[in-house]
C-alpha cells in the first residue's frame, strides 16, 4: 500500500509541476508606445520614432530596424525561434517608385500579399501592401508603405506574428507611422542650400512635440524626444543638431551666507551674462532669478534656483531666426525642471 500511495503521489506531483511551467497565454492587451527614440539617417535624412527601449540595428543610407527584443530578431530571422515580438522599419532607395516597389514587394514565401492601396507617409502619396500567413496564427503578418520625394522613396514596415499581435502592437506601429519624415535630396544652387530643401531640414530640427524625461542627482526635466540628453559633470546638456538650440542644466554649492538674490547678482557680472539685471521667475514652485542675455544671431537665458546649499543653473537657448519653431518647446523644457 505504501508503495502504490508513494507512487501515486509522485505522478500527482509531477503533473502539479508541469502544469506551473506550461506557458501561460500571453497577454494581448494593446501595448503603448511609451517612451520613443527618435532616428535620423544622416544620407538621406529620413526620420521615424520607436520604442526606446527596443533594440536597433542600422545601415546608414539604406535602413534602419527596430525589434521588440533581441531575441524577436532572431525569431524573423529563422522563424522557428525567439519571441513573438514586433518589428518596425524605415529605409531610403534611389532611382525607383513607389509604383514599382508595391508592385514587386514580396520578400517571403507562402505568405499573402494584398492589392497596393493608395495612403499616405509623411504627408506624401503613398502606397500600402499588407502581408499575412493565412492560417498560421503565429505566421508573419504586417505591413509596408511605399512613398516618392525627389529622386528617393521611402519605405516604412512593421510586422509581428498573427493578427491578433497586429491588433497588440497597433498602438506603436500607429505612432512610429505617423512619426516618419520621408529621405529627401539636399538641394544646394550658386553655393546655397535651395529654400524646400531648407524647409525640410529645419521640419526636422526643430524641436518634437512630445517629450521625454531625464532624471539627474536631485532633479529632473522633460525635453523634446529628438533631441539628445547627455550627462555632464552632475548636470545635463539636451541638444539637437543645431548647437544653439539647448537646455543645459549644471549644479553648483552655494557658500554658507549667501542666498539666491547674492549668488545671482555676482554671477551676472561675468563675461558670459554681460552684466544682464537678474529678473524674478518661479520653476519648480519656487522663487528662481534669471538673466536673459544672448547674440544678434541667438537668445539665451539662464534661471537659477536654489534649494539648500545647491544652486541649479538652467541655460536654455534658441536661434533668433527660428524662435517662433524653438522657443516654445525649449521653454516648456525649462519650466518642467523639477526638484526632487
């Protein structure tokens, strides 16, 4: 009896232990895009976002790849691998159309490929073909948008497995869609850049509408999602392509005695500020001061703010020419500042 009654146990035990590793059903909920990166090719200056936290890969002047995972890039690769994750991609050609390129788009075998329907990629005529695996619910499926500007197309892709993870990564793929800038030719005549030329480049300078967020030693501070934070001696610099275009954060220790009304007025009589008069603002929800100053060609600000012996400097500055496009941006970024 015993003997049976220990056997029957270890079959029970066993099926409770393969019953808590079976794999759970995966969660399809919609997911949100949440934090972006923004890419730019620096060849044919094509622009897109996707998840941060995504793993990349990127060949300048031909594409550029996100995956959900880098186990997910090896599941396109072979198929039979990996996770079920997404893919979304952006890529620049010469000398074709989008005509031709739908018309000819189809990379994969057993799969089915939709009739080019007419849309929109960045503000362009575009072309879109669908693609799925019928009857696989875990087959490729997804998408790919062809679009002309100058003598370069544009294509845009995004696939994951099954409809029903098409239907999860939506909410991404809607937002890097949306996101994308098409490749274009920088036109230069007598020497100078042609103004649609210009016009393009400064679209893709000024500052993002949405933001990210950047938390130093003691602060933080949301900035516009293609420009770049890097960190710099306990405080922050935030760039985009044009170097007077910034916020930059530095912290410095305020001697016993002197308050913000001093540290400030001694600070504006350096060469930097060019002895502007300290003016009274409010960031965080506290009293701040702050000297405006700047160049004929750029303006420039900087607010301090102290909170116990530590004295945040906020430097924040834009092209004059562009002010109506940088400013607003680039002072919300300033007014975000935050003590933590």
């Amino acid at each position: 009896m015993k003997q049976k009654f220990s056997l029957a146990l270890t079959i029970v035990v066993s099926i409770l232990s393969l019953a808590s590793c079976a794999k759970k059903d995966e969660d399809m909920t919609p997911m949100q895009p949440g934090e972006m990166a923004t890419y730019k090719d620096l060849v044919y200056r094509f622009t897109f976002k996707a998840p941060k936290a995504w793993s990349v890969e990127s060949v300048p002047g031909s594409k550029t790849t996100y995956y959900s995972s880098p186990s997910t890039e090896t599941r396109f690769q072979n198929f039979t691998e990996g996770d079920f994750g997404a893919r979304i991609e952006t890529g620049a050609m010469e000398h074709t159309t989008k005509e031709k390129e739908a018309a000819n788009f189809k990379p994969y075998d057993n799969v089915t490929y939709g009739t080019p329907e007419p849309g929109t990629l960045g503000g362009l005529p575009a072309l879109k073909v669908t693609y799925t695996m019928p009857g696989d619910e875990n087959g490729i499926s997804g998408y790919r948008i062809f679009a002309n500007k100058d003598s370069l197309l544009t294509y845009f892709d995004v696939a994951t497995f099954g409809a029903k993870r098409m239907e999860k990564y939506k909410p991404i793929f809607d937002a890097s869609e949306q996101s994308v800038q098409p490749a274009f030719v920088l036109k230069i005549t007598g020497g100078k850049i042609d103004s649609a030329s210009m016009s393009a480049m400064m679209e893709q300078m000024k500052p993002s509408e949405t933001f990210s967020t950047y938390s130093g030693s003691g602060y933080s501070i949301q900035y516009p999602d293609n420009f770049s934070a890097s960190p710099m001696s306990g405080g922050v610099e935030i760039k985009g392509e044009r170097a007077d275009a910034m916020v930059r954060v530095d912290v410095n220790s305020a001697g016993k005695g002197i308050d913000l009304d001093k540290y400030v007025t001694e600070n504006a009589k350096s060469a930097i500020y060019r002895g502007a008069s300290p003016q009274s603002a409010s960031l965080s929800g506290k009293p701040a001061k702050v000297l405006s100053y700047g160049t004929s060609g750029a303006t420039a600000k900087t607010y301090f703010l102290m909170s116990g012996q530590s004295v945040y400097r906020i430097t924040v500055s834009w092209p004059n020419e562009l002010e109506a496009a940088f400013r607003p941006a680039l002072e919300k970024s300033v007014q975000s500042f935050k003590v933590k």
